[in-house]
C-alpha cells in the first residue's frame, strides 16, 4: 500500500517562516505515522517560482526573478531538516522536468476542447498573482488576504473552462465527499462552486517571468496552474521508470485556508479537464495567530521557528505547533505558551518520566528485567491506544491523535505514584510484584514512544535506543511485545528552562 502526502509548494517572493514549518511538520507527521504502518511513503514539498510576485521582488531588489528564486528557494530546502522533515523529494517549478510536464498536460487540456482565446477584465492582487470577483473585494478595492490596493487590468488571454466543470464538481463532491476537510472547509468550497463558476485565466500576456504557452510563446502559463501541477510532475522525474498509477492521486494534500479555492476547485477541475485522476483528501488547515500576547523570558515576543529549534531542539517546536492548536483550525500561539507546554509536559511528564522509569531499572535491577507479566491496571489503557492513534490519523486529526498519546503518558505518570516502586523495592515480599511494575513502566514507556515518534522524532528515538527498542513500526508499539534483557540510561531528553 501506498501513502502520497504534500505541502503546498512555498513562494520564494519571501523567506521561510512558522506558517511553512507548521505545514511541513503536519505532513511530515502524516509519514512518518504511515511509514510505521509499512506503506510505501511520497512526501512532497518544494517551492513555487513563477508569477508576478517573485518577478516584481526581483525588480525591487534590482536582480533577475532567477537569482531570487534560487536564493530563497535554497532557504526552503533548509528548512526541512531543520524541523527533521523526512520529505521524499524537493521540487522547483523551475525545473525543467517540471516545466515539460506542465506543457504537455496543459496543452492536453487545451486539446481536449477546455481552453479558448478572450479578454479578461478585473480587479487583481499582485501579491496573491489573482484576479478578485467583486464579491470578494472591499468597497475600495483592497485584497481581503494583503490588504493592498488591487489593480484594474485587461488583457488578452487565454482562459480555462471552469466554467464546463460546476456540474461535475458538484457530482464530484456527492460522491467523494471526504475530498475536502474539515467539513466546514467543504461547505465553503461547494457554496463558491454552487454560486456559479466563471472560466479564468490560464495565461498571461504581458508577463514574462513563467511557463512559456507551447501554442502561443508571446503568453506564459498563470502561475497557480503552473504550480497545482507540481503535485502531478514531481512524480514523473522523482520517480522515473515508476507507474505512476501506483501512487497517484494524492492521499492528502494539506494546504492552508488562503489557497482553498485553486485546490478544492480549480485542481480538481483541471485534472478532470487532463483526464487525470482526483486527490482522495484536501485537508485545509487555519493560521496560527500571534498578537498581543505574553512575551516569554527565553524567546522575547517572535515565535521564529529558528529561534525556537536552536534554544530547545526541533523536537520541542513540532510537538508545540501539533499540541496547542487544534490541527485545522485557527488559533493562538505565542512564546510563554510554548515555554509552558515545554516545561510541563516535555520536560516534566515526558522526559522526567523516561528518566525516572530507568533510574529506578537501574537502581533496584542493574539495569536488566525479569520477564513479568503486564500489569491489568494498564492494560486497558496501553491496548488500543495505536488503534485510536491510526483511526484519528486517518482522519488528519493530528493534534486530537497527540492528545491519545499524551493521555497515556499522563496516565504513567499516576502509575508511577500509585505502585510506588521505591516502597516495593524495600519490601522483601513485593520483590516479584516490583518486577511487574517495572516492565509495565517500561512497556508503557515503549508503547508512547513508538506513537510518539512521528511528533517527536528525535527523544522517541534516542529513548527507544536506551529500551533496546530498533523497531519503530506500530507493531512494536503493542503492549504484548516482550521486554528488553536491560535498558541504558536516560538522560534528560528536555532539560528544564533556568
């Protein structure tokens, strides 16, 4: 079985910043879960580098649209391992792979009778490379996601027919109706497909930074059909020689809500359009808001991604950006949040946890365990957690899947302070009984790691090393797997904040 997932392709007008770490971590997240489930894993990411926007920052910094977009593109790339991200493969719509392949799928549309010749007017956004309906603007015309003036302008181009495709999307989204999410999300993309569709652009005249029109070279191609198509041509050269249909269509694309529209309507279309099949999911995700906030002693004010990993680790910024707002939605983040989810739960309940359990392995058994059987009062709870995991992953529920975990973990905790494994170590007779609360610490321990890993890629790792454990798949995440002969010693994995 096959699991393909993708980010949005990041825009080199600018430099990296938590926005695009959030997203890369989720899908990074969403692999390396299905890795343990033995799929065979495509994590795509890269960047997009045509348009408007990238050719007019160029202008601004007086240098070609090229040079800019090696040099921020080249920051992307930095950033995935930097948050530990396992992508499979990095594209650039530069590529001339990539160009080729948009060529011959668009002109394929144009073939197949969806493209005509027109005049286009309207109000449009520099920054979002986008025509506005009027619907969307203000009453003075400024975009309602830069808030910059838009731009009367008239050209003649030429336009795909979506307006050929409401009845099939519409048929499209009563019969997949999982294509889109949350279901809110949804709603909002079947409205604008319901309101009536309009036929767009598909090249521009007057640009020149872009896919050149194979049919008409005075025209490049309209940057966001360019760059929707990276999801279909990083695979042709990723993997060459491959049959395609063995991976494609997507399982998951994730995409912030800004970019809803050329996802959830123009995407489909288009493949439908190139007789190419649909993603199975579009998970639409919310921003992560930061004003007003409570500064932190360590971080200032400026939740900077870099800042974060070289203070505490990346491990300690994917399990924040997953942990405190719900995967999906919109919600608040700030530095003295993030300082707290640290010290109370990285630090305290996890780390302190791991450490305890083999301190008290080495202090009572030199390190090595009796086989024992597991304790019923965990049990119950350490049985169905991969199961609840796995069914709330399928669902892209990721924070609400790291909430699971992190109930066990807690749950540990009070294990710990209920059987008291220092007063069984002085008792003579709780000898065996000590045996049984120590491996089911370390069970327990092993079965939260293995889950925890695809979060926290870097202490899961370094802590299944000292249980023995070299097996990361969700096998070995059961309850019912033996124990190790003997365990090392664990450090602090998160080293409080002074």
């Amino acid at each position: 079985m096959s699991f393909y997932v993708t980010t949005p392709i990041y825009y080199v007008n600018a430099a990296p910043h938590l926005g695009h770490a959030y997203t890369t971590i989720a899908a990074d997240v969403l692999a390396r879960h299905h890795r343990q489930r033995g799929e065979e894993v495509f994590f795509l990411t890269g960047t997009d580098e045509h348009g408007e926007p990238v050719a007019d920052a160029a202008r601004a910094l007086g240098i070609e649209p090229q040079e800019l977009a090696d040099r921020n593109s080249e920051r992307f790339r930095a950033l995935a391992p930097r948050i530990d991200a396992s992508n499979d493969f990095f594209i650039r719509t530069t590529d001339a792979q990539h160009v080729a392949v948009v060529q011959e799928v668009l002109s394929r549309v144009r073939e197949n009778g969806f493209v005509h010749r027109g005049l286009y007017e309207g109000w449009y956004c520099p920054k979002c490379a986008d025509f506005k309906a009027d619907s969307e603007t203000t009453g003075d015309h400024l975009c309602p996601i830069h808030h910059v003036q838009l731009v009367w302008e008239q050209e003649e181009n030429y336009f795909f027919a979506l307006s050929a495709f409401q009845g099939p999307l519409e048929e499209l989204y009563e019969a997949q109706p999982e294509l889109v999410a949350p279901v809110s999300r949804r709603n909002e993309a079947l409205s604008f497909i319901r309101s009536g569709l309009r036929d767009v652009p598909l090249t521009r005249a007057r640009l020149r930074w872009g896919v050149p029109v194979p049919w008409d070279p005075s025209q490049v191609f309209y940057v966001w059909f360019d760059a929707l198509l990276n999801y279909y041509s990083a695979l042709t050269y990723a993997k060459p020689g491959e049959d395609l249909r063995r991976i494609w269509p997507a399982d998951c694309h994730l995409i912030a809500k800004d970019i809803l529209r050329f996802h959830a309507i123009y995407w489909p279309a288009l493949l439908i359009a190139a007789e190419l099949p649909v993603p199975k999911r579009i998970f639409v995700h919310g921003y992560l808001l930061m004003e007003g906030e409570k500064m932190s002693k360590s971080l200032g004010n400026v939740l900077d991604p870099f800042a974060v990993i070289d203070a505490f680790g990346s491990d300690a910024l994917r399990f924040y950006l997953m942990r405190d707002v719900s995967f999906g939605q919109d919600g608040s983040v700030s530095t003295a949040a993030f300082e707290q989810r640290y010290q109370s739960e990285l630090a305290n309940e996890y780390g302190n946890l791991a450490s305890r359990v083999a301190a008290m392995v080495h202090r009572y058994r030199e390190g090595r365990l009796a086989p024992a059987p597991l304790d019923p009062a965990l049990a119950a709870d350490l049985d169905g957690a991969a199961g609840e995991v796995s069914a709330l992953i399928d669902e892209i529920e990721l924070t609400q899947a790291l909430d699971v975990i992190w109930t066990r973990v807690r749950r540990l905790n009070r294990y710990v302070e209920e059987r008291a494994p220092w007063k069984l170590a002085g008792d003579p007779s709780g000898q065996g009984e000590l045996d049984i609360v120590l491996g089911s610490l370390v069970t327990g321990l092993r079965t939260v790691s293995v889950l925890l890993h695809p979060y926290l890629p870097n202490a899961t790792a370094e802590l299944l090393r000292a249980l023995g454990v070299d097996d990361l798949s969700l096998q070995s995440a059961s309850p019912r797997v033996g124990l190790p002969a003997e365990i090392g010693i664990i450090g602090p994995l998160f080293p409080r904040i002074t």
